[in-house]
C-alpha cells in the first residue's frame, strides 16, 4: 500500500487534537501524520510523538493561514521525508470507519491530485469573487484558463506534484503573495489551480464519498449512523465540533 501522510494545521483544543490522532491512527492504521501549530501555545502540539513542521508560528485567518500547506509541502522535501500522498486535514473532521487508505490508494493509482467537488470557479462563489479582487497580484502566476477549486478539507496530492508545487511556488514567489493576500477561501483555489497549471492529472472526489465533506453544518451523531448504514463510500466527516463531550465526537470513540 502506497504511504499516506496526513497534514492537521492546528489552533487550539489539544485534547481534542489528541482525540483526532486517536483516530487516524486507529482508521488508517498504516498512514503518518504531521502537524503544524497555528496556536498561540507552543506545547500544543508536543507529547504526541508526532513531527512538528520547524516553521511552525501562529497564524490568523484569512491571510497567513493559507501559507501552512506551502511550509508543510516544503518542509516535507527538504527533510525527504517519506511519503506517496499528502492529504490535508482540517482539526474538526474525523474518521468514523476504516478503508480510506485503501480508496485514496486505488482512486490515486492514475492521479496527482484529487480533491473535494473539482470544479472551474464561477462568479457567483464568494471565494473567487474575493479572489478577482486581487486578481493584479496573483496575473503573473496564473491564467484565467488555469484557475480550479475545491473544498479545502481532503486535498491529495502526489509526492511528485508535491515537489512541483514546492519548486513553482519558489519561482513565483507564492508564499509571499498568500501573506499578502486578504481573500477568504484563497486556499481553495491556488494549490488545485497550481496543480492544474503543472499539467498534473487531476480528479474530484467520486461524489458518494464527498458528500460526507462539507462546510456547514457539523455533523449530528444520528446523521453519521445513518450515512454509515446507507452508504459504504463514506469515511471521512468534516465538520466534527471540536467539544470533547460532543455527542458526535463521544460517539465516533465507541467505535474505537
């Protein structure tokens, strides 16, 4: 089986973080996990016995939160370290059934990327409507040809693109233009859009598992049995609160 490599960006809430761990490694028992700390507390992600991306510092919403998965992507690289997929993980979703690694490992076998709803941005989406905004900064990297979108949470990238994007992102300097930017949703747009622009073979989601991703609203407990029972493609749920007495997140650790 191909070597996944989740990246969680973390705030706040360590038990909660702690909960998140408990469950990947029991779900997707095979896959590695690194974490980036965007609190303000520098023990939040220590005593887990998992790596800390080194660039680590707090980040705020929308602008510098978008560069974690630019740091996380080179750090990676640079320190070669070994993996086949990178996937994003926001701290509020969690797994309630085994059997995503063996679908990101068969769904990914032709693929470089593959994320949540793929789709060419429209007019009417908020995010690209803020992204037009500063379209001057971002016209020396992109054409308007070039430019996708996706839900941000689930993003998978091949090791190979991964490197791409870390060696296109130096040369256009895109870290930089992510602190300088102020659009809400950027990151739902510049790394599929980057992939895109790398030729990389590119995939949405097959919609019976996507559906289980989504923005709002947070997942009931009743809502994740009944997804469970009627639909075999799920596995992933996003968004989960991140209140360790949750009904939800109580529930999903009776399965472990």
């Amino acid at each position: 089986m191909k070597k996944i490599c989740f990246a969680i960006l973390v705030h706040n809430y360590k038990e909660a973080l702690k909960d998140m761990v408990d469950n990947i490694r029991h779900f997707c028992p095979h896959s590695s996990i690194v974490l980036y700390n965007g609190g303000d507390d520098p023990e939040l992600c220590k005593g887990l016995g998992l790596p800390i991306c080194p660039t680590s510092k707090k980040l705020v919403y929308p602008t510098s939160i978008s560069t974690y998965m630019s740091e996380v992507m080179k750090w990676l690289i640079d320190s070669k370290y070994e993996f086949d997929y990178l996937i994003n993980l926001d701290s509020d979703c969690l797994f309630a059934k085994q059997g995503f690694e063996q679908f990101v490992d068969k769904e990914m076998n032709n693929s470089d990327y593959m994320g949540v709803r793929v789709r060419v941005p429209t007019d009417n989406w908020i995010p690209y409507q803020n992204f037009q905004k500063e379209w001057v900064l971002w016209k020396s990297v992109f054409k308007q040809d070039e430019l996708l979108c996706c839900f941000n949470v689930g993003q998978i990238f091949s090791k190979q693109l991964v490197g791409n994007i870390v060696k296109i992102s130096e040369t256009y300097q895109i870290k930089q233009k992510l602190l300088q930017t102020r659009s809400k949703g950027i990151v739902e747009i510049v790394y599929v859009s980057l992939a895109h622009k790398l030729g990389a073979r590119i995939k949405p989601y097959p919609i019976e598992t996507a559906s289980s991703i989504r923005f709002r609203p947070h997942f009931t407990a009743e809502e994740i049995k009944k997804c469970l029972q009627n639909n075999p493609y799920e596995y992933l749920f996003h968004p989960v609160y991140r209140d360790m007495h949750n009904e939800t997140r109580t529930w999903i650790r009776t399965l472990i």
